[in-house]
C-alpha cells in the first residue's frame, strides 16, 4: 500500500530539485504540465518520453501557448503529446500568424543538415526578423559549416507568370476583333 503522507514528503523533495531536470524546467516554465503528465502517467504514458516531447513543442510555441494547449488537451481526455502539438498547430492557424514559428538551431546544429532558401540577401534580413537582437549571430550560427550558393537572375516562376498574364491580356483583345467581323 501507497502511505499518502511518503508520497507527499517525496513530492516535496522533488519540487526542491525542480530547476536541475527537464522535466523541471517544464514545471517552472509550464506549471499546467504538472496535472497533464500525472493524468498521461495514469493512463500509462511514458513521463520521460511525454516530458522531452512537451520540452520540444515549448522550445517551439513557448510557455503560454503550451500552457493554453495542455489545458484543452486535459479538458478534452487526450494526454498525447501529438494531440498537443495537433492543438498548438490548429490554434496556429487559427490566429493566421504570418511569423514563423521560432526555430531552435541547437538541436540540428552540427548535427543534421538544414536547407533554408531566402529571396533576400544576409544584409536584408532585419526585416525578415525584426525581433531578433543579433543578425549577426544569427548568420553566423547559420553559414558556419555552410555551403551559401547564390542564384542570380530572373527566376523562371516570375517570367513564366509574366507570360501568361501577357497571353490572358491578349486573349479578349483577339475576342474582340472576332466579334467585330
């Protein structure tokens, strides 16, 4: 048998060493991460597992959309890590944010590869991330290891798009002469 009062001191010594684990810092950051894994934990979710997804989907959305997500997902009996992300992407596209979601480098640097494609030049790219405190750092985190390739001149979506508009402009012109004859 569970003693409640072990339970209760073992919890409490826990709760002191929350700041060294992963599972910690989601406790600080997201308290509302706390209800949802012990429910997924009765329900025979793995918490290692649950906990390092939960940490993923923080690092991307941050604390409050995490908070709000793990609160609809324990009101709604699904205590699944994808049913959070699948909430956290459905509130995404609701608010039809065009900023895109923050990308944690850290996790693929030196590690896999990443492919990024940009319409503006390194200079530019202040607008692109208005919030960011360093461009600086961040193209070089970005270009060291890098393979930058640089493609100049007209891009072939652009000039085909521009020929058929050029063809629907002449299309009710030649209309037009037809049903003058």
């Amino acid at each position: 048998m569970e003693d409640p009062a072990h339970i209760q001191t073992l919890l409490e010594l826990k709760r002191k060493a929350l700041g060294s684990t992963a599972g910690g810092r989601l406790a600080v950051l997201v308290p509302e991460s706390q209800p949802f894994l012990q429910a997924a934990f009765q329900q025979g979710e793995s918490a290692v597992r649950l906990t390092s997804q939960l940490l993923g989907l923080l690092d991307d959305y941050g604390p409050s959309e995490l908070a709000a997500a793990l609160r609809e997902a324990l009101d709604r009996h699904t205590l699944h890590a994808s049913s959070v992300a699948f909430i956290l992407a459905r509130r995404h596209r609701q608010q039809k944010r065009r900023a895109a979601l923050p990308v944690d480098l850290s996790r693929r640097y030196e590690r896999n590869s990443i492919l990024l494609t940009t319409n503006r030049a390194f200079k530019d790219w202040n607008a692109v991330f208005p919030n960011a405190t360093s461009i600086a750092t961040l193209l070089d985190r970005l270009t060291h290891h890098a393979d930058v390739t640089l493609l100049e001149g007209q891009s072939y979506r652009v000039r085909d798009s521009e020929q058929e508009a050029a063809a629907r402009r002449k299309k009710p012109e030649r209309n037009r002469d037809a049903n003058r004859s």
